[in-house]
C-alpha cells in the first residue's frame, strides 16, 4: 500500500465511524478586492442567527482580512499546528457569535513542502475539525495559487464572488478556466455558485450572471449555479471601517439583508450529500498527490 492509499484509507474509515461531518463552503473570486471575505464573515453570521456552529478559515494568506473585520488578531496559525505541535484549540480564535476563526497564516503557502508524516498528521487533524462545527467557510485569497485551487477542487460547494467590474468578470472566467483544466477537477463534485456583488439591482445581478453562464457553457466543462445579489451598500465599507461585520453593524441595511437571504437559500439546500463532504482533508491529500504528478 503506498502512502496516498494510506491516507485514503484514513479518510474513509473516519468517514465510516464519525457522527458530524461539516459542510465545507469554500468562498473564491478571480480578482481580489470583490467582497469574499465580507460574504465569509457575513454568511457565517447568518447561519449563527440560524442556529448553526460555524468555524472560518482564513485561506487568504494575502491581507489580513477576516482579521481585521473581527478585530482579533490570532496568535497561532495553522502552521503553529503542523509544525509546532499546537492544538485546534490554540489556533481557533473565537469571534463575534461565538464563530471560531482558523487564520492560514503561512501555513497554506507551506502544504506543498510537507513531508508525508505532516501530511498524515494534518489530514487526521482537518477530520477532528470536521466534527467540531455544522459549517466550515473557507476564504480563499484571490487567483490561481496550487493550493488555493486545491481547496477549490476539493469542496462541493464553491461560492464564486464576481462584481459587474469587467476585470473580475474576466477574471472570474480565468479561474473557472484553470479549474476545468485541472486533473482532480469534477464538475460533478463541485457545485459552483455564483454569488454577484455590488449590483444596482435583482437585474445587473441577474445579467451579469448570464452573461457569465453563457462563455463558461460554451467554451468550459463546468456547470454553474446562480445563487443571488448583493447590492452596493455603502454601510458595507462603514462597517469595515468600525471593525465590524454588516450583518452585526447594520442588521437591516440592504446588503446585510441580501446576505441573509442568500444564507437561508444555502441552508435550505440540502443536497449537499454526507458523501461529499471530506472537502478540507481531500484538499490536503490531493496537494500532497499533485507533487508527484508534476
Ligand atoms: N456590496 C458592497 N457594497 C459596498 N462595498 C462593498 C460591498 N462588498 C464589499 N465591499 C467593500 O469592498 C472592499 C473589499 O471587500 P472584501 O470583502 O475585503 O473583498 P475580498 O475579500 O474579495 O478582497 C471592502 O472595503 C468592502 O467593504
Ligand atoms: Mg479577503
């Protein structure tokens, strides 16, 4: 049995035994700047008000970004887990809501330079995380690193964020191009959802989807899913500027109510299969196989 078998085994028999495994919901644009850390953090609020545990993990190892919208900054990151011996529970910040928080940190930069033992360890840790929350929100920085692209291809959901900004639509049409070219890539096993942001109206949001859906299923393997707006609000920027989610600074402004709208449709979707959800350790595990590949 070689290695990657190994692990695959581990995965599976965790897979057998455990009583919950989270829905992992990966947030990633083309271009940055176009609101992924705002939904994160936003969403994860919502599914708080619905009663749900939730756990963010910061991918963006470019700003700062969820950090400085919770106004916590973490003393430990991933890579103190990997390669420190810390503990989920020294790395996960909890936030407003009781919503925990994992910063990357340098740590996903570093996946691909693990040596096998790490990998091992990091998969059995990513399942025990698992099982401490309902969600997992995953904020990806923007662009086309390997292991962003990884956690990509490893979640079944995959909300795209794109603004009506031609570069991120054109972007937005980059990434889902690099995607579709990828081996561990599955339109079948990732379901991509569109979410447009800093729209004028239900319409420019609708439109902007079209046109996108049209090129992706003409010229790409991949099927797209239209999951809403959310409107240019300028008490989204006041928000940031108080340290402060939307969702908590302004509750019934009309972004903060937008994103309510697009949780509870995410909530009400329930055909995420248990089947699917191995996203994070999957991510690992296929970061550590491509090495090989190469
Ligand atoms: N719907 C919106 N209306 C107005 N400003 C927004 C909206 N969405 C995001 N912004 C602002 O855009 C900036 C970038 O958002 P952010 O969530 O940090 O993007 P990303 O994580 O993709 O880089 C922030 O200043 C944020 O307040
Ligand atoms: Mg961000």
């Amino acid at each position: 049995m070689d290695q990657a078998e190994k692990l695959r085994n581990i995965i599976k028999a965790q897979n057998d035994t455990q009583e919950r495994q989270a829905r992992v919901i990966t947030v990633t644009s083309g271009k940055g700047g176009v609101g992924k850390s705002s939904v994160s953090i936003n969403l994860a609020l919502q599914f708080r008000k619905q009663g749900k545990s939730v756990i963010i993990f910061d991918a963006d190892f470019g700003l700062a970004n969820i950090e400085v919208m919770f106004g916590a900054i973490p003393k430990y990151n991933l890579a103190d887990m990997i390669f420190r011996g810390k503990e989920f529970k020294d790395i996960i910040v909890e936030g407003p809501e009781g919503i925990g928080f994992i910063s990357g940190g340098s740590g996903i930069n570093g996946l691909g330079n693990m040596n096998k033992d790490q990998v091992q360890y990091l998969v059995f840790k990513l399942k025990e995380l698992e099982k401490l929350a309902d969600i997992i929100i995953i904020d990806t920085g923007a662009g086309i690193s390997d292991s962003v692209l990884e956690f990509v291809v490893s979640s079944s959901e995959v909300l795209l964020v794109t603004t009506p900004e031609p570069t991120s639509i054109t972007d937005a049409y980059a990434l889902l191009k690099t995607l579709s070219a990828r081996s561990t890539f599955d339109k079948d096993y990732t379901e991509i959802k569109v979410i447009t942001n800093r729209v004028s109206s239900y319409e420019e949001g609708r439109n902007l989807y079209n046109k996108l859906e049209v090129v992706v299923c003409k010229f790409l393997n991949i099927n797209l899913k239209y999951l809403g707006i959310i409107p240019m609000d300028a008490n989204m920027s006041k928000a940031v500027m108080q340290q402060k989610p939307i969702s908590s600074a302004y509750p019934n402004s009309a972004a903060a109510e937008a994103i309510e709208k697009l949780a509870v449709a995410l909530l009400n979707n329930t055909e995420v299969e248990e089947s699917k959800r191995n996203g994070l350790a999957k991510a690992v595990m296929n970061i550590f196989e491509n090495r090989f590949k190469k």
